[in-house]
C-alpha cells in the first residue's frame, strides 16, 4: 500500500470528484495531444506513397487540402455531439441511443481499437523522433518504448486533473515550435525567394496528363487515406466532456473549436513547406525533423523542435490514457466488459482501463517492433468506423429530437457522415493488403466477445435471481477437517467444526508410514472426540485423495452439505509464506468449483 500511495498518491474522497474536472486549457492540453501530435507525421506518411507516383508528387498540396476540409468537416460534426450528449462516450453513446445495441457496439469496438494503436503509434512516434535526433539509440528502440508506456500508465492512474497539468505542457510547446518552424520558414520563401537554407527553391514540375495516368490514381488514393491520420484523436474531446469543469458542454465546444483551428493550421503550415521546400521521407530522420534543419539549421531551435516533438509524440497517448477507461468502463456498466472497467478507484480515475490499456499497448509495440509506418495501416479504418457511426447517429438524432434549426443540423451531420464514410471506405481498400485487414477482423471479433460477455451476464443474473417469499430452510453439515498432524491451528480447526455439527471427521493423507504412525499413537492420546481418517497417498500427492475422499463422502451424505474446514497458520512477515507449503491454498482452489462443497478457512496468526 506503501509503494501504491508513492507511485499514484494517496486516495481521493468522493467529494473531491468536482475539483478533478478540468478547464479548457488544460483539457485542451491534456484531451487534444493525440490530435495535435498526429500532424507530426501525417504529411510524411502522405509522401510516403506519393513518391511511388514521381511526378504525381506535386498533387499533395491539393490532397492535404481535401484532408484539412474533411478534419474542419468532423470538428464540426462532433460539436454538436458535445452538446447534444454531454454524458460523453461519443460514437458508442450516439449509436447506442440512435442506432440499436450492434452499431453501437462495433462504435465501441472501432474505439477500442483506435486507442490501443493510438498508444502504440505516438510512443513508436515520439521514439523515431529521438532516434532521429539520436541515431545511436535505433537500435534500441523497442525497449524505449516500453520505458515510455511504462512511465506513462502510473502518472495517469494518479488521476485526471494532475496528469493533464503535467502533459498539457508538451502540447502547448510543440504547438509553439512548429508555429515558429513554420513562420520561420514562410519569411524566409517569401522575403528571400529561396529556402531556408539558401539554396534555390527545386520547381515544381508540370504534370502532364500522361504522368497522372502513370503514376495511377490509386495511388493519389493510398496518399490521402495515409494523410488521413491527421485526423485521428478529434473525437477524444467528445468522448471526455464530463472531465471538463462546469459547464461541461460548453468548456468542450470551445476546446474543439481551438483544437480544429489549431490541427489546420498546423497540418497546413508542415505540408505547404514540406513541397516548397523540396523534402521527401526518408528512413534514418523524419520529415518534421528535415525542415527543422533547413529552417534552423542544428542550432538551438532545432534541438527545441525535435524535443518537443518527441515529448508530444509520446505524451500523446495520454489522451487515449483518458478516453479509453472511460469508453470501457460504458460498456462494463452496459455487460459489454467486465464489470471492473466501470469501478472508479482511489484516484476517482478507471484505474483498472489504464493498466488494461498499457498492457495491450506494450503487447503491439513488441510484435511491430516499435515501427510507426508497420502501425499506421492499422491505424485509421477504426477512427473513420467510428466518426461515421457518430455522424449517422446524430441524424438520427436530430430527426427525433428537432428543436431549432434542427435541418441544417442534421444536414452538417450528414454530410460529416458522406465524408468519413467514404474516407472509411478509401483508407480500408486503400490499406487492406498493408495491414488494414487485420483492423477488419478484430473489430467483429471485438463484438462477438462483447455480446458473450453480455450473454453470460444475463445468465448469471437469471440465475441469481430468488423469489421475495423464498422459505429459508435449516441446513445439516458434514465436516471435514483436513489436517496436517496435531497442532495448535489444528485444535482450533477442530473446535470451530465441532460448534457446526456432531458429524466431523479429521482426515490425514500418508505420505511416510513412519510419521503416520505418530500421528494416530498421538491422537489416540489426545481423544478429541474426533474420527481420525487416514487416506494412503501412493503417488505422494495430498489434494489427489483428499478430492476422491469428497467424493464417497458427498455419496454418503447426499441430503448434507458438506463442509470442508481447513486449519492455516498465518506468517508474521509477507516473505514467510515463500517458506512453507502452500497446501491449503492449492486446496482452497481445487474446492472453489465443486457443488454443495462448502470451504472454511480458519486461520492461526503467528506472532513472529
């Protein structure tokens, strides 16, 4: 408890729920680090398939276009599902109320799965920033970022409002460092005419007709369902709204507005100098790093960038360190999840979501080796399931609940809706063969195990039910008393037994002749008034026939319960218990599934 209190803090009352929610800055900071770190390699992974199409390059100004319009376009959609659901949950909520329990369900599961790549993605991102920067550490690359989700997963167990204070910070200075990359490097195109460089600006080739047909429009297809991971992490505001301070809705729009003009301008300002500027991808540094360098040069300035980024690419995960609790523990209260997903623990956070979530994460960072480009094909299709599900739930929403201007609501949300739909549908062809099948298979699994989790809490609960004029009846005990020779936890075992019922029996499993023979001179002396019962163990084991002895007991005795009452002494020090068997907890275990089999543990403490 000691160490737990050091590494979370101390437990938080209740009452202290309300001064845990947090402003628009700092719910900003701490909610949109997903949103905002996507745009550190959103660009690159869009130039990754556009240098497959040569000339074709000189279309990626008008694909990040179309990328910024559609990212205006779901802003806008999901602040409206602020408002209109309050309680978060986001899609999950919207397509729960609106849609039936099987769309709402693959919401959830989209969800999911987009948090635990999200995780995975930034903390291989911030990574490949150092590396970049760091060259020497590749290699090791892996074990850094277990190191980041390790250090990650504790900070936010200690709660919401500490850990978004202590990560609001990287946003807000990275959001700096690329406006001054970015401002820096448009006085320099525009006041000088050349890079930053000094060198002459490369020319933009013409692209003929010939050229396009080439280079083949799927793979401008590929390009923009790559850059499409600028979009992912919006919903993270919406999913969040009961984190924010009072009132809740309205803190969250204006959160969402700041992160939609902030995520444009950022992804517009990388993109328009990584063309001008002539850079392209390349596997040893990153593109956010090449135009550090021709802006900065590897001064002090390009040092701060690449710090930034790398902290921002790493905190970014703590968005999903949010979310994700907080979706599981709607589809743990709804039977989707286990139950534990819904209980708050000491820090009034999800705890048991946050260890769940760096688990899952560190288990795809081994198997990917911690590869960002091996993890992005993997990454969208769940975020645009889900956004389209959203969207198409809030028109149906708005036709139910009307209310003013409620056409060009539902209008907005429709068109957000055609937009990630067809989105969806180009990322999901577009990435199939590159790792997006995989996305595509786990999400119905992801379902099916939902609804058996569902199905196996409405048996239990039929199950559990009893009539209120149910009888109690009086209860006959046979008992038996496992022990391991005579001594003090026997005797009190034994006592304990006899106030149950006249019918005890003490059992001894034989494992030498020798030791059993002192065992039953001894108890002949002591005459507890007790049947002393001696089981052969041929094959030295104790549990074996203990078990088959039950078994011809519960025959005998078919209208009694049988109970089992099991003598244990308790150690003084926790590292005393690796010194002795452990005989009656194997039992215990053994027991715990065996009908009208009742286990009684009487413990003896020891006092040294």
């Amino acid at each position: 408890m000691r160490l737990k209190h050091l590494l979370i803090g101390h437990p938080l009352h209740a009452i202290q729920a309300e001064a845990e929610q947090v402003s628009v800055f700092i719910g900003l900071g701490a909610f949109a680090s997903d949103a905002v770190s996507s745009v550190a390699y959103a660009t690159e992974e869009m130039l990754l398939v556009l240098v497959l199409a040569g000339s074709a390059v000189s279309f990626g100004p008008a694909i990040a276009a179309l990328i910024a319009t559609v990212l205006l376009l779901v802003i806008s959609s999901y602040y409206q599902t602020v408002h209109a659901y309050p309680t978060g949950g986001g899609a999950y909520n919207v397509a729960r109320e609106n849609l039936g329990v099987y769309p709402s369900l693959v919401a959830g599961a989209a969800l999911v799965v987009d948090y635990v790549l999200t995780v995975a993605v930034s903390v291989a991102a911030g990574i490949a920033a150092v590396t970049s920067a760091v060259p020497d550490l590749y290699p090791h690359r892996v074990a850094l970022a277990l190191g980041a989700v390790t250090i990650l997963t504790p900070v936010n167990l200690r709660g919401v409002r500490e850990s978004g204070r202590l990560f609001a910070l990287p946003t807000y200075l990275f959001i700096a460092c690329v406006l001054w990359a970015v401002g820096a490097g448009l006085v320099h195109l525009f006041a000088a005419g050349t890079a930053a460089s000094g060198a002459p600006l490369p020319p933009v080739p013409a692209v003929p007709t010939e050229a396009i047909s080439a280079a083949g429009a799927w793979l401008l297809v590929r390009a923009f369902a790559s850059g499409c991971v600028a979009l992912t992490g919006v919903e993270a505001i919406a999913n969040t709204v009961p984190a924010f301070k009072e009132p809740a809705p309205r803190h969250a729009g204006v959160a969402l507005i700041w992160l939609g003009v902030i995520l444009a301008s950022l992804f517009a300002g990388i993109t328009f100098l990584t063309f001008e500027l002539g850079i392209r991808p390349r596997p040893d540094e990153t593109v956010l790093s090449q135009i550090g360098t021709s802006v900065f040069g590897h001064g002090l300035p390009y040092a701060l960038l690449q710090f930034s980024t790398a902290l921002i690419l790493l905190l970014a995960a703590n968005t999903c360190y949010t979310g994700f609790p907080r979706m599981a523990s709607l589809l743990g209260r709804d039977k989707f999840l286990p139950r534990q997903l819904a209980h708050v623990g000491d820090r009034l956070v999800f705890s048991n979501g946050v260890i769940i979530l760096g688990a899952a994460a560190a288990l795809l960072l081994v198997i990917f080796q911690a590869d960002t480009h091996a993890l992005i094909p993997l990454y969208a299709v769940g975020v645009f399931l889900a956004f389209t599900i959203s969207q198409i739930g809030m028109v149906v929403h708005w036709r139910r609940a009307r209310g003013p201007w409620w056409q060009w609501r539902a209008a907005l949300n429709g068109v957000g809706a055609l937009a990630t739909g067809v989105v969806l549908i180009v990322v999901a062809s577009a990435k199939f063969i590159h790792g997006a099948w995989v996305v595509l298979v786990i999400i119905p699994l992801l379902v099916w195990f939902f609804v058996t989790i569902h199905r196996h809490y409405d048996d239990v609960e039929w199950q559990l039910k009893i009539s209120p004029d149910a009888p109690l009846r009086g209860l006959s005990h046979t008992v038996v008393v496992p022990i391991p020779g005579i001594t003090r936890p026997v005797f009190n075992a034994l006592q304990y037994a006899r106030s149950l019922s006249p019918r005890v029996q003490a059992v001894y499993v034989s494992l030498d002749d020798e030791e059993t023979r002192q065992v039953q001179a001894l108890w002949n002396q002591w005459n507890p008034g007790v049947e002393l019962v001696v089981l052969e163990a041929p094959y030295r084991a104790i549990v074996g026939p203990l078990l088959e002895y039950l078994n011809i007991v519960e025959q005998e005795h078919r209208d009694d319960l049988i109970t089992v009452v099991l003598p244990e002494f308790v150690p003084h020090r926790w590292w005393h218990h690796f010194l002795h068997n452990q005989t009656a907890l194997l039992l215990k275990g053994a027991l715990l599934f065996r009908k009208n089999v009742v286990v009684i543990d009487v413990p003896y403490h020891l006092n040294l």
